[in-house]
C-alpha cells in the first residue's frame, strides 16, 4: 500500500458523537417552529432522529439516510407516515426540518468545541512515517472538512481533498479515486480505502481499490460491511495494528 483514502463522518470519528446533537438540536427547531411542543416534540423528533440515523444519546441507526441514501425512498415514505401520526402536514414538515438539516454545517463548530478525538493523530503520524499519500474523500463540504481536520491536528498529513463543491460525483462513483490515483501516479492495487458505509465500499470497489477497510463508529452495520470489505474495525485507531497496511513494520 502507497495511498490511503479516508472518508470523514463516522471513519475518522463516530458519527453520532459529533453529529447527534446537531441533528437532534435542527430536528427539534423544526418540529418547534411547527407549533409541536412538550411531550409530543419529543416522541417525534425521536421518531425522525433514528430515520436520519443518530440521536442526542449518541446512537446510531444503521439504516438511517445519513448512513444509506440508497433506502432513501422507504426512509422518506416512513418520514411521511410519522407526520402524518402526529397530524402534521408532511410537505411543511419537510421543508422545516429539512431547512434545519441543510444548516448544520453552520452549528457544528460550536459543537467541535468541547470534542476530543484520541489516537486519531498518532495514526497518521504512523501513516506518514510509513510513506503514505493521505486523501481525505467526503460528501461533506471542503470548509467543514477543512474545520474538522485544523480540530484534530491533520492538516500536516492530508495530501488530498475532495468534498461537494470539488466538482467530482459522489460516492459511491469513483471519480475523486481517480483522480487521487492520477495526481500521485498511484496504482488502485496500492490504494487503501477506509471508511463507515456501503457508499464508502462500493466507492472503493468501484474504483478497485486494493484494499477495502470499515470502521463501525458509523452505521454499525457490522455484517453488511463485513461483507463489502476486507477488514472491518470497532475504530479508525485500530488501523495502527492492520498487518496490511503496516506490513513493513510488522
């Protein structure tokens, strides 16, 4: 392995640690801003938390849209039914809470504030030292990226960045693997991807990566992503041991 590819929410930390109370937090604004209140608000924003896939307790919901965008048609069609139990309007229930969704990335700095994230840094300090090329691949936006990385001490040690407003498809289409693999003369039997998803998966199987590694502290979904990879870890800090990717030093 020369390169190592790296999704973002829920590889590089777990997803509902960081993200949870900001769901919760736009959740609850929307559902608030629709006149529910007490103990209905409460049961609701429950209800579409576990359906975005993580709660304000630090859950996560593997099948979740956050987690799998390819459910989304069942997930919306559960989101609808939920409004309409609580007799609400499913057309304005989506606009607000959606609404409130779309601005998260403006409330997750106040939330970055009180986080730690232990071994992360010592991981890719132990990546560099092993000759590693380091992209980071996400859905998310470049700024967010690039306020999460400054957070966690990573700027040094990312190479490459590609977010939603770098011009490449999503995942799970292997356009930023490419382009990794051109900018740093890189072979895809030589590239490692690591990530939380099945998008995350079949991005790297897509672009036949060499090396396909899950971390759980996304969806969870241990027996899918045992299936789509070829490891799967509780963490991204149990990576220092991998025999594959450290297979010099082992």
């Amino acid at each position: 392995m020369r390169g190592i590819i790296i999704d973002k929410d829920g590889t590089l930390f777990n997803y509902a640690y960081v993200w949870g109370p900001v769901v919760a937090g736009a959740v609850k604004a929307g559902f608030s801003e629709l006149g529910v209140k007490g103990e209905k608000l409460e049961w609701l924003s429950l209800g579409f938390e576990k359906l975005f896939g993580v709660d304000d307790k630090g859950n996560n919901y593997k099948n979740g849209i956050l987690f799998r965008p390819d459910l989304a048609p069942i997930t919306i069609a559960r989101m609808v039914l939920l409004s309409l139990k609580a007799g609400l309007n499913p057309f304005k229930v989506k606009n607000k809470v959606y609404s409130k969704i779309q601005m998260m990335g403006e409330l997750i700095k106040g939330e970055l504030e009180e986080k730690q994230f232990p071994g992360v840094r010592e991981l890719f300090i132990k990546l560099k030292e092993s000759g590693y090329v380091i992209g980071i691949v996400t859905n998310d936006s470049i700024n967010t990226t690039a306020y999460f990385l400054e957070k966690m001490g990573l700027c040094e040690f990312v190479d490459f960045i590609r977010g939603a407003e770098s011009g490449c498809r999503k995942k799970p289409h292997p356009d930023a693997l490419n382009e990794f693999l051109k900018e740093f003369s890189l072979s895809a039997d030589d590239v490692a991807v690591v990530g939380d998803t099945k998008s995350d998966m079949e991005f790297a199987k897509r672009g036949n990566a060499g090396y396909r590694v899950s971390v759980l502290t996304g969806s969870g979904d241990k027996k899918l992503l045992r299936r789509l990879s070829d490891a799967v870890y509780p963490t991204i800090q149990d990576l220092i041991s991998d025999p594959v990717l450290f297979e010099k030093l082992s």
